[in-house]
C-alpha cells in the first residue's frame, strides 16, 4: 500500500473533459487500465468524474480500450 508522500500527486480539474486526452491520460497505466484512487491520491468523487471522461473517451475513439 501506497503511503502519502509516495503517492502521484496529479492535479484535479473542476471539470473533467473527456476531450481532454492529455490529462486522462495521466490517470491511465501503461496497459491503458484506469489506475486506482489510492494511486492516484483523489477523492471519490472526483475518480467517478474521472472513469466517466475516460469511458467516453474510449467510446469516441480519443483513448484505446487496452494498449497495443
């Protein structure tokens, strides 16, 4: 388990774009698999915004469903 300081401190937007792939990207693993929120260090909350915007991306074709 992850502690604190050993976190990735990514920044959270007051809006999350799925448009916006540079920044979901962030929040992606190299096998292109949501990370999880204790990696990531964000609220509830503010992951279910994030797995959304990346879900829609997948389905508009921005972001690939599994890495090549």
């Amino acid at each position: 388990m992850a502690h604190q300081s050993e976190r990735e401190e990514l920044e959270h937007k007051k809006f999350v774009d799925y448009k916006d792939v540079p920044y979901l990207r962030q929040f992606l693993n190299p096998h292109a698999k949501i990370m999880a929120k204790k990696r990531t260090g964000m609220s509830a909350g503010a992951q279910r915004e994030i797995a959304l915007a990346v879900k829609r991306a997948r389905f508009m074709g921005l972001l690939p469903y599994l890495a090549a």
